[in-house]
C-alpha cells in the first residue's frame, strides 16, 4: 500500500556497544519534519573501451547515514537525545522534597556520549540505524502568543538497514512546556557545578532564546573490511553558542 504519514514513528534505546543494535526500549514523539536518511554516493567507473562512452559500471560507496528531528521541549521525552548528545553520563538527584521525580542535570562536553539505535517507519518502509550519535542540538523558543519550546538537531549513524520495527514501546501522552514556562539562569563560574542557581527575576528574564548546547562536529572512520558501515565515529571538538534577547529597558540587558 502506499505510505501513509500517519504511520509514522520513532524509537529509541541507547546502546551498551557502539554500533551494535538493541531493541529500542521507548517511543520518541518527534515533529512530522523528523526524519533518517540512508546517504553515501555511487563511484563512477569511467574506462577506456574504444567509444565515446566512458562510463562502463557504478559501483556503491559507503554509507553515510544521518537524520534531522524537532520535538517540543519536555523533560521525560528528551533524555535520550541529551545523552545521546550533551553527556552520556548526567547526575541524576532527587529534588527536595519529590519521590519519583529526579533531576537531571547534563553537563556538556565532559563525559562520553552514549550510542544509540534508532528506528523509523516512514510509514511505508521501516528503518533502523544504529551507532547513532545526535549531532548537535539546538533549543529554540519564544514565551509570546502561540509562542513554542523546541529542540532541534541531527543525527548521526554508523549503519542503516530496513529492519522490522522490534519490541514492543508503551505509548504516553506528552506534557510540552510552552515559552512562557522557561526559565533563565545565569551564575558565575566558580569552579563549582552551581549552574542554574541563581533565577532570573520574570521582568529581567528573556523574550526569545536560540541556543546551540551541543556542536559535535562527529566524522566517521572506515576501513577495508568488505562493509559499507564505519568502523567508528570519531567526535570533533565540543561547541556551545547561543544567543539571547532581553526588553532593552531592563535592567538584565
């Protein structure tokens, strides 16, 4: 049958071994614009055979998988994309006071990130790619009317394959946090991991933020091994940028 949109989904579970494929273990609610693309090129084999035409054979090259996704910022729904691309290893604590409830906290560019597999059902064709790092992430967002919280990036694989999508992932229903629920923190580096302490009071604090946390700038490594798939991801230097806007009249700016 033909694709239907309507079909399709992402899943997620973070690996134990780079580029070995698990079965992933959640749902990931992302925007319609999300998507995993097989990538790599065809070498032309262009020889000399008496005629005008050169081009005798093509042959394929290695692949190049990758992805892009957005989703609305919610703390439960994101882990695996901030571990997958801010820090591996976050320090996870319970806030005064809470039971189930745990804080994350993800520090970039210091600990490993952890590997991931990902599935996609285009809603046609199911796809799975494993060895899967986030390229980089990108919070974007507004507290005015209609105004959203996202989180944007890419993905970055190591294999692509059309695999069944396995296992069986519970469905939830997402509590988005819209513009108007952020919160701005600014502290002084002591030395100590105090950021977010110190609360930017609501009149002081911004009115539209665009911030890049994580730039991995990932390449891959390959080697004769009669496999079109990396061997390895090799992680480049660790890059956060970002830009905020504040009511020019107040005292923050």
């Amino acid at each position: 049958m033909a694709g239907e949109i309507f079909l399709s989904q992402f899943r997620v579970g973070v690996e134990s071994t780079y580029g070995t494929a698990i079965v992933p273990t959640r749902k990931l609610y992302l925007g319609p614009d999300s998507n995993l693309v097989p990538g790599g090129t065809n070498v032309r084999h262009e020889l000399l055979a008496g005629t005008r035409s050169v081009f005798r054979a093509s042959s394929p090259g290695v692949q190049e998988p990758s992805g892009s996704f957005s989703i609305p910022v919610e703390s439960a729904e994101i882990l695996e994309l901030l571990s997958m691309g801010l820090d591996g290893s976050p320090i996870i604590t319970t806030p005064t006071g809470a039971t189930t409830t745990r804080l994350h906290t993800h520090i970039g560019g210091v600990n490993a990130l952890d590997s991931g597999t990902t599935q996609f059902m285009e809603g046609a064709n199911p796809w799975q790619m494993a060895g899967t790092y986030v390229a980089d992430l990108r919070f974007t967002g507004t507290p005015g009317p209609g105004g959203e919280n996202m989180l944007a990036g890419s993905l970055f694989g190591r294999s692509l394959t059309q695999t069944p999508l396995t296992g069986t992932v519970t469905d939830r229903t997402p509590i988005p946090y819209g513009g108007w629920e952020a919160a701005l923190a600014i502290d002084s580096v002591s030395g100590a991991d105090n950021y977010g302490g110190t609360a930017i009071a609501a009149a002081e604090s911004v009115t539209a933020w665009d911030i890049a946390v994580a730039e991995n700038n990932p390449g891959r490594v390959y080697t004769a091994a009669n496999t079109r798939s990396a061997q390895a991801a090799v992680l480049g230097q660790f890059d956060a940028t970002g830009s905020l806007t504040f009511l020019a009249s107040g005292a923050r700016a």
